[in-house]
C-alpha cells in the first residue's frame, strides 16, 4: 500500500494530540477535587468554587 505523508498531515497530527492532551487536563481539573469531595466537605466546597469558576451560573455571563 503505497501513502503520501505531506508537512501539513504531521502538522495535523501533532495539533490533534495537543488539544486531546489540553481537554484531558481540563477534565482532570474540573474532576478531581469533585472526587476528593466524596471523602472531605474541604474539597466538596473547594470543587464547587472551582466549578463556578470555569462554568458561569448565570446565562446573561456569557454575552
């Protein structure tokens, strides 16, 4: 099978594994100190505040 590999599909790639990598390591933040807040109120609250941080609660935030 003969395939034809160009500088843009190495490009292509590369991006592709960075933004999977940056999403990971979003959810691994939002996630974790919700999982820890099973075990401690601490992290519950901390989870929260972090929560409301990234995800605005009000709609009219986004405008």
């Amino acid at each position: 099978m003969f395939a034809y590999l160009d500088a843009g599909t190495g490009s292509l790639i590369v991006a592709a594994l960075a933004g999977g990598i940056a999403g990971v390591a979003v959810l691994f933040r939002l996630y974790w100190n919700r999982f820890l807040g099973l075990f401690s109120k601490n992290r519950r609250e901390k989870a929260k505040a972090i929560s409301e941080d990234l995800v605005p609660q009000n709609p009219d935030e986004l405008k």
